[in-house]
C-alpha cells in the first residue's frame, strides 16, 4: 500500500496513526496538492490527501474512508468498535475533530492570499467553528480517560491531529488556557510512539 499524503495534513496524519496503531506496513509519498506539478489528482479527482493506494492499484480517498479500511485489514487494536452505539459515539467525535481541522485549514488558506483578497467575514466564521468546536470537544471529555470512555480508539486520534493542526498552524489560539481537560489528553497522546512519529514539521 501506499499513502499520498502531505506531513502537514491532520486528516493524512490520522490515517498514519491509524496505520502506525494497527502495524500496517505502508510507503509513504508527500505530494503537496497545491504544487504546480502535484499528481494528487491523477489518484483523487478532488484533488485532496490523503489518498490510499491499494496493491491492486485502486484507490480510497477521504480520510474517514481510509482509517474504516485499515481497521478492517488487521485484527490488532480495533479503532472502530463493531457495537452500533458506541461506533456512531466514536464517528461523531471523528466528525467533530475534523471538522475542527477543516475550518482551521480554511483560515489558513485564506491568510496566503493577499491582505486586500482575504474576507474577514470568511475569516471569522472559520474561527467560529474552530472555537465552537473545541468547546464542544472539553465539555464531551469532561473527566474521562478518552474521548469515548476508558479505551483508546479512532475518536482519541481525530481529536489528538484536530487539536495538534491547531498548534501548528494556529499557536494564537490559547485552547490549552482555556480547555485543560484536552490539554491532559493532548499531553497523554503525544506519549504514544504512533503520534511522535507522525509529529508535522514546524510551520
């Protein structure tokens, strides 16, 4: 297999957490999308990382499409519970987390354009989202140990690459000030080899 992807993209990088938790083995091949001479469309006609190149040579693209593959490929450490509640609890949180890490995404494209094209209106929706979000995420953790109860899963790694794209591309944004309970889980992650592993480069 091969992963399309870009060290930066929190959606290619829970996709490589997922792989790194389930020991798949895979190649890893940056192509940044918004190059001139980038072939991320010769794979996904969106144009969009990461994109999962199968052996047969298809493909799978979105990263929720590609992390409910992979944990179908390898019995080791189940992200996905097979129980239809607490599976819909874990994909919320995964809805949650990327939407977060969309609309960051989204500010960031607009602040490289230049200051007389950008919108601020544009601008502060995003931000809406981004802070509504994260609010949403401390108030759902609460005192638990993980974002869906006491086992580690797909929610913990969505939240864990939401909150580390924030980091990365947004440090202005206080979410540890102002939301300790994800700032502990944000801390407990980074412990784990599969998130020191993928850690994006500096902005």
């Amino acid at each position: 297999m091969k992963l399309i992807m870009t060290p930066t993209s929190p959606f290619a990088r829970k996709a490589r957490i997922v792989m790194a938790e389930k020991r798949i083995e895979y190649e890893s091949v940056v192509d940044n999308p918004w190059e001139a001479d980038s072939r991320v469309s010769d794979y996904n006609p969106l144009g969009m990382v990461p994109v999962l190149v199968l052996d047969d040579n298809s493909t799978l693209f979105d990263s929720r499409v590609i992390v409910e593959y992979l944990d179908t490929v390898s019995p080791v450490s189940q992200l996905i519970p097979k129980d239809s509640r607490q599976r819909l609890s874990v994909r919320r949180w995964e809805a949650l987390a990327d939407g977060i890490s969309d609309a960051a995404a989204a500010i960031f494209i607009e602040k490289k354009r230049p200051e007389s094209q950008q919108s601020p209106e544009w601008i502060e929706r995003q931000e809406k989202k981004v802070f509504l979000g994260v609010a949403a995420m401390a108030e759902e953790l609460g005192d638990k140990s993980w974002c869906t109860g006491e086992f580690f899963n797909l929610s913990d790694i969505a939240a864990g690459c939401a909150l580390g794209y924030l980091d990365l591309r947004h440090p202005a944004i206080e979410w540890r000030r102002t939301h300790p309970v994800l700032a502990r889980l944000a801390d407990k992650l980074s412990q784990r080899p599969s998130f020191k592993e993928t850690l994006p480069p500096a902005a």
